[in-house]
C-alpha cells in the first residue's frame, strides 16, 4: 500500500484500547502478508500477519479526499477464525 498515513488522535486512542502499537500498524501497511479490501471509495481495511503469529486488521480512510493521503481510524487483532483465513489467502496468493 503506498501513500502518506496519519494518526488521529482517536486512533491513537482506539489503539491503545485493542492493544495494537504504532509500530505494529506501520508493519501492517509496509509489510507483505496483508491482504488489502476496499470498502467503497474512501474506505480500506488491511489484514496483516506483522511477525510473532501476530495478526492485525487496521482501518483507513482517505484524508480529507486527498489521493493517497490516509488516516489511521483504529486496529485490533484478528479473531482466531479470521486469521486462519487470512492464513490461507496468504497462503492461495504465494501459489
């Protein structure tokens, strides 16, 4: 995924609420085990395995309608059902 990202406070918050550091995000967006879904125009999610068996989804919005200019919403770690199937698209697309 390329672009700039932004922190809003209120992710900063919901970070701290599902235990998901800064870091762990910017490993999400950089990183190449993530699957990328877009929910509608201005909308993404991203789910990532980031290291450790630890995998997160983050959520996007674009910022103030600027391309490629994202800001952070939230993060939480995937359930253990959603990361199996994330295991397995990563796995169909290393086919």
């Amino acid at each position: 995924m390329r672009g700039r990202f932004s922190f809003t406070p209120e992710a900063l918050r919901n970070l701290a609420v599902y235990g998901v550091t800064t870091g762990e995000v910017w490993a999400a967006l950089h990183g190449g085990r993530r699957v990328i879904r877009h929910l509608g125009d201005d909308a993404v999610i991203v789910y990532a395995a980031i290291g450790r068996g630890r995998r997160i989804a983050v959520l996007l919005a674009e910022a103030g309608g600027q391309d490629n200019d994202w800001d952070v919403l939230s993060a939480r770690e995937l359930s253990e059902v959603e990361a199996k199937r994330l295991d397995e698209a990563l796995r169909r697309g290393r086919r």
